[in-house]
C-alpha cells in the first residue's frame, strides 16, 4: 500500500501512515499534513514499553513492535504486530455502509487492540487534527475534548489543500465509570514520556478551558490521552469528531445526517460505546460481502482502496427539505463540492452498493441549475460544480464550462438509477423533467460534433471533435430516450433522440475509425486528417452498462474489440496511456477499458480469474502500479505508466473517481440494469 488509510470518515477526517509499518512515521492526512496519533504497550510483569502506531519523537526510550502484515478491506485496516514473541492485532475500524446512513454519517471511528496476554495500553490523538495549520493555532480543551481557541468561524474557509479550522475532537474509551486517572489532555512529551516510564498516565490534566499553543515545539502538540487503569488483552477505543455544521448551501448552513438520531457527539460516542462487538462483526461481515464478485484474491486490496476512498470523500447531511443531501469533495484537484465529472466516474461503487446516494449528490446540483437557490444558474447545459468544498456558492461565471460532458454525465447516470427503480432517482426525473428537456434539447444539436471544448480530462487540454466525448453524448442521447418514456407518454420524444443517438453513432464510425499499422482502431478526434492519433474510448462502457446492448453503436462488440486489439501495441510497463500524446494514464479509465474486456467476453467470471484474458491484461497494471509507485501517498489515479509515479506531487490523490473500478462488478449478472 502506498498509504496505508487508519481513520477514513469524510473529506476532512482521513488520516493515513505512509510508510510500510504502522510505526514508520507519524500518521497524517491525505494533504501530507502531520496528524498524530499514538499508541503505547507495556506487557504486564515487565518494565518495557513498546510503540505500536506513531513515529519516534526522539525523547524517550521504546521498542517498536514488529509488524507482521496489515490487511486493509472496505471498512477496516488491521496490523498483526509482535511484540517481542507476544502476538497482538491493532484494528481501525469505521462502519461506513453505504446501506446504513446512521453509521455512514456518524463521525466515529473504532479503534481496538488485541492481544495474546494481558497488556497495560495508551492511546492519544493530537490537536492537528482539530486545526488547519498547528504552527498558526491555538487550542482550546473544554471537556476532554480539544479544538481551534475562540474564536471559531464554522464553516468559513474553502479551499483544497486544507484542513478543518473549527469543531472539536474527542478520544473515548469505551469502558463505563473508569478513574479520572485514565484521561490526560496536554502536552504530547510529558503524556508519552509518563507512560513509558510508568505504565500510567500524568497525575493530572490541564484545567478545562485551558488555551495553549498547537505546537508546543518540535513534535510536541496537545494531545488527549487515555490508558488501560489494569492490564488487559481487549481494548476498545472510540475517536471521535463533531464540525457543528458541515455544508454551506447558498446562504443555508447544512448540519449532518447523524445529528437527527443524536442531538450531540456525545449522545452519539455513548451509542457506540454499546455497540462495538456488534459494529466489528457487521464490518467483517459488510467486507466479505462486498467483495463476494472479486473473483480472485489478488485485487482485494484495490478494490478495498477505491471503498474507502470513495466513501470517505462523502459527507452526508440535512437538505433543504429536510431530506437527506450528500455532497462529494473533489479532493486533491481543485476541492470542488459536487462536481459532475467527478461524480460520474466514481458512480459504479455506488451503483453497486447503494444507487440512493448516487441520487442524494445529484439533488442539490438539480436544485441549483433549476434555479431554486440564491444564486442563479443560467447555463442551457449541467451545471459543473456547486462551489469550492465545503461552502456552495458558485454562480455561473465560476463554472469550468464542459457542456457535452457533464450533460451527458446526467443523463447516463439518472438512467442508471432509473433503470434500478431508486425512488429518489425517479423523483429527480420527474421533477425536473422540464430542466432536463431544456438540456437535451442542447446535446441534440451538439452531440454529432463536439465544438472545441474541455472533457472531464481537462488537464489534458481542449480537443474540437472528440471522438471519446462524441461517443459519450451519443449514448447519453440514447440514454434521454428511454427517460421520456419515464418523463412523459408521448412517443416521439423517445423516437426522436433514439434516432439521433443512432445516426450520429453512424457520423462516428464513419469519421472516428482509420485503419492503421493494419490495425482498426479510432482516432482522438475526427480533425485528424493523418489518422495517426488514438486515445481510450472508454466512454463507451455505458451502453453496455446501461443494457442497450446494440443500440446506439450498432457494431458494439466488434468495435471494442477492435480498440482492444489496438490498445495492446501501445501498452507501456504500468498499462495504457490516456492517448498518443502522453505516457500517463488515468486509474479510474483504463479499469473501464478493462470492464469493456468483459463486456464482451463470453465468460465474464472466467475472465477476472484469468491470468491470459485480456481483462488482466488492462487490469492487472492498475494492481501493478499501485504496489511499485514511488510515491507514499494515498491512491492516486493519474499516473505515469513507464515507472508508476504519480503525476503531480499534490494532486490527483484520494480522490472518490477510484470508485469507477466497480464498473467491472456492475458487468455481473446480478448487477446488470
């Protein structure tokens, strides 16, 4: 793992180690700043501490447990540690189900130790993870509790590369009635350095309402610290988060979901608290239920990655109407709230796993383009994005203008949820039926040749004529064909947009295909009068996933073929480049140029756990790149395929479009529309 991923909650709690054992370095999160979180072991009957999770402060004397392995699944990361012939696990733990949005949106992660023979054990997590930038900051403690001293400006920074700047952080253990003894909140050396020494913590914490520097200096920061009272072989520890409000929506701020089951954190660590064998139960359960269509073991780990990943860019709250909204931070490019483009390709996992939150982020953009907000949207296309996360408050002027790509991106992914008679999706189909006819009346004139414009792969530059951006709002006017038969009983609107997505598939294939180097294949654009460029149309996985079969390309399995065939000259070391005019390729696509493998193989099982089919030779590089890149970051889905380096130092990381490799899960029998 490039970065191994210990809390994942939502945009702004994600804390990750980027090494190779849990003890290489402080934790930190998916921004590269520091987040420390700390635990100490002392076997009982003798006088040596051990370190299990943390890096070294350099003021005091441990062991560093040995680490065996760390397995990572969709909801937990557990690192088999030794301590010296002792053997313990070490569990983080969040039950982010999809199906569950209690659990989704409660800010709460599980933290649980175990061991072969009685341990004393400490644990404390740092006021980083209560500010943007510690150097700046102070803290505040207020009932074992820390967070930014007053004054705290919720929800008032929107930015990228960042950190929460308001709300307060707690460390819970689980057990009831324990000593005042077993907490400590203060500075991080003298909490440590205690334990190590003593077996315990200091005698007594600083005073509630204490202010006090966030960096104290060098690695020494506030901390809240708990430890064991007795030796023990279990323990079970709670971290928790609570941000107050967590969205801003033109003018309205949005307070999140789990506050309508419990009024405040503390109600909310008290449920858990009594929940805990049953929440590590239903995660293991969760997990190998979620990986039951993986057909081989090997790519557990990627498919694990991209659940954490892609849920973890999630927050999840109260709308305007009082019904649940979900938002999606477009992490690591840009920090866009809701973006379009982002949504569409991280829409298979939840396709896959619940397609109700699938239509709970696309609900406040609808709401927006139909101008129901403060702030008007006058496009004649989708809306781009809602804002900068966490604040939404982008007008028109502030869009990244993409007018065939995310129309189109609309239109494919509210068939999707139609086609699964999600009441939510066909909510939004219905009522904004009018909006949604004003936009395909658009993609009808623009769709057969794509005016000089951005796709989703905007780093790339503009491109007049895309052929991987005509092919995508060909089959999203097939898709607005079968949504007037939802959106009305008249006919011809059905027959009229079916019709147009045929013939222009027809314009396509008779400009977009060249044979070259005596091979079929199709160009990047139709502009290209040398025929020498090629690029991955991996837009075309949706009228298989859409279950239009032969309509609206009608040569379908003989022109992914084709592709497929060409693709296989131009692989480099770590998979397929995005096109001829670059040696990086994107994680997300060239899984969907796998999944296109299976759409046409005839034995789609058989192929996932073939090691000769072409789905691994697309896929496995993925896998491949993800265990040799360089980089320790969390998993980025740009990257150069002659050395698996990530592209940019900063960017292209934790991002939600990793979830798009469950496009391979939405081509089984059991998933299909």
């Amino acid at each position: 793992y490039p970065a191994i991923p210990l809390v994942t909650l939502d945009p702004y709690m994600q804390i990750f180690m980027r090494g190779n054992t849990s003890t290489t370095r402080h934790a930190s999160h998916w921004t590269g700043a520091e987040k420390q979180i700390v635990l100490l072991a002392r076997i009982a009957g003798q006088n040596q501490t051990y370190r299990l999770l943390g890096g070294d402060d350099g003021n005091r004397v441990e062991l560093v447990a040995k680490q065996l392995f760390v397995d990572v699944s969709p909801t937990r990361t557990i690192f088999a540690l030794d301590l010296d012939g002792i053997k313990a696990n070490l569990t983080f733990a969040a039950p982010q189900f999809t199906h569950d949005l209690d659990h989704l949106s409660r800010p709460i992660a599980f933290v649980r130790i175990q061991s072969q023979v009685s341990l004393y054990l400490y644990m404390d997590i740092s006021a980083q993870h209560a500010v943007n930038n510690c150097d700046n900051e102070s803290i505040i403690i207020l009932n074992q509790s820390l967070g930014k001293a007053p004054p705290q400006f919720v929800l008032s920074q929107a930015c990228d590369l960042c950190n929460i700047n308001w709300g307060f952080l707690t460390l819970l253990d689980v057990e009831k009635n324990l000593p005042s003894s077993a907490y400590y909140v203060g500075p991080s050396q003298t909490s440590r350095l205690h334990f190590t020494q003593f077996a315990k913590l200091p005698q007594s914490s600083l005073p509630n309402g204490t202010i006090l520097k966030c960096k104290l200096n060098d690695s020494n920061t506030p901390v809240i610290a708990i430890a064991t009272p007795k030796a023990v072989t279990t323990w079970n520890t709670l971290i928790g988060y609570d941000d107050i409000a967590s969205i801003h929506y033109f003018g309205t701020n949005l307070k999140s979901l789990w506050t309508k089951k419990w009024s405040n954190l503390s109600y909310a660590l008290t449920n858990a608290a009594t929940q805990v064998d049953t929440i590590f139960n239903d995660c293991e359960q969760f997990d190998n239920q979620l990986l039951k269509d993986v057909h081989t073991s090997e790519y557990y780990p990627l498919y694990a990655l991209a659940y954490r990943q892609t849920v973890a860019a999630l927050k999840h709250v109260i709308g305007i109407d009082g019904r649940p909204w979900s938002f999606l931070k477009e992490i690591s490019t840009n920090g866009d709230m809701n973006t379009v483009d982002v949504i569409f390709p991280s829409s298979p996992l939840l396709l896959y796993t619940n397609p109700t939150l699938l239509a709970r982020l696309l609900a406040p953009i609808l709401y927006y383009a139909d101008n129901r907000t403060r702030i008007p949207f006058s496009d004649p296309y989708s809306v781009h994005q809602l804002g900068t996360y966490p604040i939404g408050n982008a007008t028109t002027l502030d869009q990244e203008s993409m007018p065939l790509e995310n129309t189109s991106n609309m239109f494919l992914m509210l068939l999707a949820l139609a086609q699964r008679n999600n009441t939510e999706g066909l909510q939004l189909i219905h009522t904004y039926a009018s909006l949604l006819e004003s936009w395909a009346q658009v993609l009808l004139k623009t769709a057969e040749f794509p005016a000089n414009q951005l796709c989703t792969d905007d780093f790339a530059g503009n491109v007049t004529n895309n052929t991987n951006l005509a092919a995508k709002a060909i089959i999203a006017l097939r898709a607005y064909a079968d949504l007037c038969n939802i959106i009305t009983n008249n006919s011809s609107c059905h027959t009229i947009y079916k019709n147009a997505s045929l013939q222009y598939a027809q314009t396509w294939n008779r400009l977009a295909i060249v044979i070259s180097q005596d091979l079929v294949h199709s160009k990047l654009s139709y502009d290209d009068t040398e025929n020498t460029t090629w690029s991955l149309k991996y837009n075309l996985l949706f009228q298989k996933l859409l279950g239009f079969h032969n309509e609206p390309f009608t040569n379908f399995d003989q022109l992914v073929i084709s592709e497929l065939a060409f693709y296989k000259t131009k692989s480099l070391q770590y998979g397929v480049p995005l096109d001829y005019r670059h040696t990086y390729t994107k994680t997300d696509w060239l899984s969907w140029i796998a999944a296109l493998a299976l759409s046409v193989s005839k034995k789609r099982g058989e192929a996932m756990n073939n090691k000769a089919s072409e789905f691994s030779f697309f896929f496995d590089p993925i896998q491949s790149a993800l265990q040799n890149t360089p980089d320790r970051n969390p998993f980025t889905d740009l990257f150069y395929c002659n050395n698996a380096s990530q592209v940019e130092a900063t960017g292209f990381m934790a991002r939600p479009v990793v979830g798009g490799i469950y496009a391979t899960l939405l081509l089984s029998p059991a998933s299909s529309p």
